[in-house]
C-alpha cells in the first residue's frame, strides 16, 4: 500500500472527469458524434461502455490516500497504451476520421499521455510514504 500524493489524487481525479465525460457522451449520442467525427458508431458506443467501468476505477483510486501501488501502474500503463493505440488506429487506415475527427482523437491522445505523465510523477511521488 502507498500513501498516494496529492499529485497522484488529483491525475486521478482529473482522468476519472476527462472519462467519464467521454464515456456519457460516446453512450448516450453516439450516433450523432459518429456523423460529426467521421467515425464509427459502434466503435464510439464500446468505447464509451469500456469507460464507464474505467472511471469507476479511476474514480475509486482517486478518492483514496492509501491504495494499492498495483492498480495505480495498471492505470499508468493503460494510459500510455491508450496514447499509442489512438495514434496507430489514426495511421493504420481501419478508419477514416473527418478533420474534426482526426482533431478529436489526437487531442484526448494527448490528454491520456499527459495523465499517464502525471500519474507517473504523482506515483513517484508516493514513494516515500510507504504504508505497512
């Protein structure tokens, strides 16, 4: 167990708002984003579905001094593959976002590399407390 620093919580936090956000807007419309980013409809509404069970994660560990070290990497990690993951899906050609779209994905792209980066220096952080 660590002791999570106040960066970390509030990483935490700020990714669990960014989520679920996201995960409300792909669920509940995710036909009319398909027709505004050029992308798929189903892959919008799995995606949004996917982060709602994130953001209750995301949420559970922010609200929380003493957590597990585990599922806070867990996050770091998933984040940093999110990052990656958008980008190849942009190059690989298994969609074809609009501008608008493109746009979309590379800016919460962005967003998921700076949560990740900020969650690793709040972890890092939270080294020092270590709790028994």
């Amino acid at each position: 167990m660590i002791h999570s620093s106040q960066l970390l919580r509030r990483a935490l936090l700020a990714d669990a708002v960014f989520s679920g956000t996201s995960a409300v807007a792909m669920v509940l419309d995710a036909g009319a984003l398909a027709s505004l980013l050029g992308l798929p409809e189903a892959l919008l509404r799995e995606t949004g579905l996917f982060l709602i069970a994130y953001t209750a994660l995301v949420g559970f560990l922010a609200a929380r001094t003493s957590l597990p070290k585990g599922p806070v990497i867990l996050v770091v990690a998933g984040n940093a593959a999110w990052t990656l993951a958008s980008v190849a899906l942009l190059l690989s050609g298994a969609v074809s976002p609009n501008l608008v779209g493109t746009l979309v994905v590379l800016a919460q792209a962005i967003a998921t590399g700076v949560f990740a980066e900020l969650q690793f220096v709040g972890l890092r952080r939270s080294e020092g407390a270590v709790t028994a």
